[in-house]
C-alpha cells in the first residue's frame, strides 16, 4: 500500500482556506469571485511545480494533467470545487480538490508508477450560491442546463452575470476541453460527509454507492381568517392548527417507512401571518430522499393519501421536480472499498443525501464518491471541521483506489 | 316605545358607503383620508341641517349636539369612528356613528322630549391603519398615549405624519372640547359584531358588558440547522415538528379550559426556512382573550407550564403585552337590555373580543356598546354586511335606551 502525507495534506487544507478567510473562522468563496480566483491561481502554481499541464474548457473547468506510462490511455480524473456558500467552511469541496492534488503530488514524489495520465480538476460554480442553479457547470458538460442561458444569469442580489464573471476571470478555455469519454477512463471525487453517521458510528470512510433519489412537494391547507378576538374556537377553520396535525401526522407515516429515509418540512409560509387574525393558508415544503425509489413510491403514496380536509380545512399539494437514485460505477466502488480494506480503515458503504458534480459525470464515465467523517455532521458553516488524520485518510483511499483503477482498466 | 325610520338609517349606510368606495364595493376610507374628510363634511352638514351644533377638539374628535330642554343638564353621546382599514367595509365604525345621527334625527323629526343635550360624535383614527396604533385619539383622551408623540407619527408606508395630516384637514379644534366628565353624562358606542356568535344563534342583538381581557405570547423552538439530504432523522433537532407537536398539545389544553376562552396562533416564523434545511428555529405567536380573568390566569399556567425541552428542542417564550377585562356600567347595560326587551329582540349579553374607543371612555365616563350581526362573522373586509333591518334595530335599541338613560339620570 502506498500513502500520501498527511502534513503535506495538512498544509494544503491550511493553505486554501486563506482565500476567502473570515474573521473566526470559515470563507465566503463565492464562484468566480476575486478569493476563488486566488485559489484557482494558487491551485495552478502547485500543479504546474510538480510538472502537470493546466487546461480549461469554456466553462472555466480547471483540469491539471500529469502523463502516465502509455501515451495513448485515457485519463483517470479527481474532481470536486474550489467555490464555497457564504459563510462556508474549509472542506466542503475544496477537500476533494486538494486530496486529488495531494494524491498526484504523492505519485510524483514518491514515482509511483502509472500507466494511465492522471488528471485532479476544478469544477465552476458548484454550490450555485453566486449564481443559481447548483452544480452549473457540470450541468452545462452533462446537457442538463443550457449554456446559453447559464451565462445569463445574473448574481444573487447583483447585476455581473456568469458570463460576464467568466470571461472576467481570464478562464475562458477550448470547449473540446470538456470532460469527455474519448479522453477519460474515469472520475473520483472525495467529499466530507456534511452529515454525522460516520462520526457518530465511528467510522472512518464513506464508499459512497451513489446520490440518493428525491421527491419535493408542497402540501397546503386552506382554511379561513377570522378574528382573534370575535370568533369562538368551535367556528374557526385554522389553516396552522390543521398544518400542524399533518405535520405530526406525516412525521409519524413517514418516520415508519424505513429508518434510512430522511424528510425534511424546512420551508413554511403562513397567510396573512397577524396575530390578531386566524391563519387562512398554510404552505410547507416536504423533501424526501431515499437510495431506493420504492422506498420514495411509499412517501408519494402516504402525501396521495393525506385527508382532503383536516380540522375544516382543505388539503391539497404541487408535486416539484424530483430526481431518481444515482447509481455509481460497481467496479470503482470496489476499488475504493479494497483500498479502504487494505489500509486498514474502518468504513461504511452508503448513499450521498446531497447532490454532488459525480451525480452528473456518472452519466459520461464510471465515477465513484469517496466520504471522510463531518465533525458534528456540520456543514455550509464555518465551524465545518474534519481532523488532519481524516483528511489524510481519504487521500490515502484516493491513493491506492486510483492506483487500482490505473491497474485494472 | 319609540322608532326610527329605517328607510333613513339604510339610506345614511348607502350615502357614506360612496366616501371611499371601492370597485366591486367595500371602501378604503383611511383616516384623515381625502374620503375621510368628504364623510367628514357630509356628517357636519347633516347635523347642521338637524340643527345641531358641531364643534372639534385638538385632535379632530368631532361633537355635534342637539340642545335638552334641561340647559344645565349633562350631554348623552353616541360615538364611534369614520375610517376604515385598507379594502374594509360599510359597517365598521361608521354604523355606530350613523345609527347616533338616525337616533337623534328622529328625536328632532318626532319631536321626542328629552332633557339632557344629545351628542353623535366622531373619533379620529379609531383603525389605526394609516396612523399606528388603533384607537389613538381616544386613547390620547384618556391619557394612553402622549399627545406629542402621537402627531410626530409616520404614516403607513409614507412621510405624512399624523399631525400634518390633522392640520391640512382643516379639523382641529379647541382641546376644551374633548370628551370630558364635567359635560357628559354617559357613552353608547353600537357596532357590528365582527364575529359569528349573534348570526350563527339567530340573535338580533348583543347587549356588550364589556370587552373581554387579553394576553399575548410568542413561543420560540429553538433547533438546530442541518442538511436535508444527510441527517438522518433519529439525529434531528427539528423546531418545526416539535412546534407543530406544541400546537396542537396547546389547542388541546387551551380548549379544555372554557369554552367562551378564545385564543389564536396567527404568526409563525421559521429559521433559516429553506426547504433543504431542517427548521432551526420557529417563534410563534399567541393571543388569548376572555372576560374573566381567572380564566386568563390558567392559560398563563398553561404557558408557564410547557415543558422546557420538546423533540430535542428548547421551548422558552416572551411575554408581550396584555389587558385586564373592560366592564361596561351596569346601569347602562341595563337601559340596553330593557330597550332591547320592550322592543321585543332576541339578544345575549356578550362581551367584545376586539378592542372599541368605548373600551377607554368606560375609564371616563359610564360606557356601554351594542351589537348587531356581522353576515358570517366578516368585517375587516369588503364584504362586511348587516341587514338594513339589522342596523334599524340597534338604532332602536340606542334611541330607547338613550332615552331611559335620560329619564334616569
């Protein structure tokens, strides 16, 4: 077995989280902003010293490319982004990024011997947190979202649009750039958890089997306003008393599913919101995420079942956008498992609750997700933590499962 | 027993329904309003023409009397308000001023004896819709609110302030007009229900002892945030399934108490309220009214008495602020009731959940209120209705009891 450096890994992670740095803690690293453009700057000055060819495709895609042994095999590629939320922290993402670095930093150093190019990549404009959606750009490769339209979009709360910020940026590259199947065998990108089952089942590495399937509605009850004080309790059609016996109920139908379903009602809106006047609307979000999609056919039956009215009030719902389950590729898993099994570490095979650039590159090439331990399970904040040891040991997964794939395909 | 005429009084509601009308109908008639001072004008010179004499105090409260036959004698007035709320109704307020204007018209045309001097009169900014807070001319009257502070205030989404707008309208008086106990004698204020209760029990009447106390709370669950996708629920501080639990256990205990108590949860906030994130916080508001206040007391038990910790969540709660029950003055109360039985009606005693100008005056003078139906309990709205026979018979309950208040007193 072969392993990385777990104070080169370190620096790195210290390093990167200058860019963007806030007072106590954590970074605002918006996509394409002037601290992303440092990382991204940063990010080619160390490929280029260990001797890697920096491209970009035109999206701004980052891919740093050290050759292998055979010239004409295709590339073995670590991605994940540099771009965090506002108030973000130092791992989510850019963990992968660096991992990906120190790997290739570890190959050169140590010369590894690999037959295949290795590629570590930067995807732009993850988070969608500067300009919406989430996951653009690997949308944009994937034929998800239109370019043309992408580079429409103007800022969150600004005038810049995306186009205007990435050819602001100076990384406008060649389209023929992109990622592609011709050119490339395979993807990895290791991420932190951003949830607490490895912490709390003390578990060491995620093998992530794929990105959960999804459902999003919107339940609503309609009832009546009416005065506060001149309206006796026997007469009222409350919209928030209904809303909350469907949100108990549903906590209950739904919490008997299955113990590794997760639902989540974060979004509730009450009309006309006044305390002196009975609410007359309530609308509230559900999400419920599951690797099976029978699991999800369950959730859609227990919302196509709820009561049509509910203490007086009437009940209906808007069905949203949803996504099915996301597969991995079985042979990477294996290899990330078997690395993970000769090194020793403690781990779980699991599913990814978020959504991550992999889910779309698995639709061009076999790619695989590799999770490390959330401290308290946190993230999207800047108390997002993950140990030195961790964050080396994902690396040293990376490591010896890229080497096996290098091997292997 | 005496009459008015109810071709009059339903012919007055039709005339001041033009004074701010809306398409489709209802009104807009926001106090101090061009509307405003057009139902202004339209009331001086009717009572002018009755051969009242009309005068205003500092704050524009507007007093027109009709001479008794006694000169030393103190006056009996009639009052209530002019403006409306945003897309009010015909009702609200300006029933109350109309019936004293229809009581005393048929004083004059059917030449009924009476000793004491007669006054209808209007209070400026009863709604408090332009110029927060409600009730603020009778409440700077009665000492609540300063004067001073209440000229210097804004308008609703404006610059105008209250005293700009009371000066450009041409209605400021001598402040040795305002309602004073050394010239009155006793208040009647007649209003439309504003709830359900007299329409639903097919009464004509509500004979109002007073206006009932009140509490308010807002209760806060605090949570914490986590991810949608990647918390599994056994793991979840979740405030809004814990607040929804809340609720509906209040509803529970709150409803056992009595069940003339009425209370409310009108507002909710949600914290980040993002529908991939579980709910960190909700405060939620609670109102509460009933005339007795033992009553009131259990429902503070009830509050103080929540538990401390709710699924995983903290509970704690602000107390905001409140008001001890209005009674009416029982000699009065009696003058209503007995009119409304020789007339005839079917009627209740009750007590007014909502808040009246009579609610201050009854700290000044005897004060008392009746109650005509609100068509399905609905005011604060365009379509706000009474029956013209409805607004007849609580202008001949008034005339009757006006005039054994002035046989009596």
């Amino acid at each position: 077995m072969y392993t990385t450096s777990k104070e080169r890994m370190t620096e790195k992670i210290t390093a990167f989280s200058k860019f963007g740095a806030l007072e106590g803690g954590g970074i605002t690293r918006l996509s394409l902003s002037a601290p992303a453009l440092e990382a991204r700057a940063e990010f080619k000055r160390r490929t280029e010293a260990l001797g890697l060819t920096v491209v970009s495709d035109d999206i701004g895609n980052i891919y740093a490319t050290l050759p292998g042994s055979d010239p004409d095999a295709k590339r073995i590629v670590v991605g994940s982004h540099a771009d965090s939320v506002r108030s973000g922290g130092n791992y989510d993402g850019i963990y992968g990024v660096l991992s990906g670095l120190e790997v290739i930093e570890t190959v050169v150093t140590d010369k590894i011997p690999h037959r295949h190019p290795l590629t570590v990549m930067i995807w732009t404009n993850e988070e969608g947190a500067r300009f919406e959606p989430a996951m653009m750009s690997s949308g944009i490769v994937l034929g998800k979202f239109e370019k043309e339209k992408m580079l429409a979009v103007k800022e969150t709360g600004g005038q810049t649009t995306f186009g205007e910020a990435l050819r602001s940026s100076g990384w406008v590259g060649d389209a023929k750039n992109r990622l592609n199947k011709e050119e490339y065998l395979a993807y990895f990108e290791p991420h932190i958890e951003q949830g607490p089952v490895l912490e709390e089942q003390d578990l060491e590495i995620g093998v992530v089997g794929g990105v959960v399937g999804m459902v999003n509605y919107d339940i609503i009850l309609d009832g009546v306003a009416s005065h506060a004080g001149t309206t006796p309790q026997t007469y009222r059609k409350d919209a928030l008393r209904a809303a909350s016996k469907v949100i108990t109920d549903l906590w209950e139908q739904l919490g008997a599913i299955d113990p590794e379903l997760v639902f989540t009602m974060g979004e509730i809106f009450c009309k006309p919101n006044i305390h002196t006047i009975v609410p007359a609307q309530i609308k509230f979000s559900l999400d419920a995420r599951h690797r099976d999609m029978g699991i999800l056919d369950k959730v859609v039956s227990v919302i196509k079942g709820l009561p049509t009215e509910v203490l007086g009030c009437t009940l209906y719902y808007d069905e949203h956008w949803g996504r099915k389950t996301i597969e991995f590729d079985a042979q990477l898993l294996d290899f990330v498992e078997g690395a993970t099994k000769e090194l020793g570490y403690t781990y779980k095979r699991m599913y990814s609750g978020a959504g991550h650039d992999a889910q779309y590159v698995s639709e061009l090439l076999p790619a695989v997700m590799i999770f490390i331990p959330s401290k308290d399970g946190l993230s999207h904040t800047t108390v997002e933590y993950s140990t030195p040891e961790q964050t080396w040991h994902g690396a040293n997964v990376l490591l010896n499962a890229v080497l096996k794939a290098d091997s292997a395909l």
